[in-house]
C-alpha cells in the first residue's frame, strides 16, 4: 500500500469514529431533553381555576405560576408519563382537596409533580404547562 492509500484509510477510519462519537453524543442529548422532570413543592392554595378545553390549574404559593393537571371529563395522561394515569374520578377529587385547602388557608406539605414541563424549581414553572399530580399531603 502507497502512503496515499494509507492516509486515505486512516482518514476514513477518523472520520468514521468522529461519526460514530457524534451520532452517540446527538442520541444521548435528545434523549436527556425527553426525560420528564420531578418535583415536589409546598405551600397554601392560592389559585384554583378551570381553563378551556375542560382543564383544571392549580398555584401553590411557592410556585410562580398556575399549572393545568387534569380534565374531569377524560382520564389524564401526558406525553412524558405514558405510565402514569389519573382517571377524571381522582381529578375531581384532588380539585375537591385543592377547593378545601384554599377555603381552609391549610398548608399543603407535599405535592409531587411529574411531567416533560416540570422545572427544577416551584418557581420556574412556564404559562399553561400540563402537570401530572403523582402525590399530594396535608
């Protein structure tokens, strides 16, 4: 083999391996952005509220925003959380709990958040991001 063949081989196995290392490292990213995020935060009810299209939000007050965690009319599944089902029976339930603690000013200890919209902080919530309620405690 001449040296040009021999450097056109090393060149095709450094841009294969670079390939490979950059098709591995696109695949790794992708799928950390689809992990979906938990949560737990703490507070009194300030909001309870409906939104259209049958949606219920809730904002404790250590959140900076509402966010909508179920429809009463269907069972609630996100896209993130394809295990994880809340029937429109809990829903009204838990929007039942949410309506009690707010009127009472009782102190929620635990509510845990699940979902691909959940942030790293009770304060970091985006407008309109759909929640899955996996605990909540008073």
């Amino acid at each position: 083999m001449n040296n040009d063949a021999a450097s056109l081989a090393v060149s095709s196995t450094i841009g294969v391996n670079n390939m490979k290392k950059s098709i591995v490292l696109s695949t790794l990213v992708m799928s950390l952005n689809s992990f979906a995020g938990t949560l737990t935060c703490d507070g009194t009810v300030e909001t309870v509220a409906y939104h259209g299209n049958n949606q219920l939000m809730v904002k404790l007050s250590s959140m900076n925003r509402p966010v909508i965690f179920c429809n009463p009319g269907e069972n609630w599944v996100l896209s993130g959380e394809p295990n994880r089902v809340m029937s429109a029976e809990t829903c009204k339930t838990l929007f039942s709990m949410f309506l009690s603690a707010r009127a009472t000013k009782e102190k929620l200890t635990t509510v845990t958040f699940d979902g691909p919209d959940v942030p790293s902080s009770c304060n970091g919530f985006g407008n309109y991001k759909k929640v899955f309620i996996r605990y909540v405690n008073y």
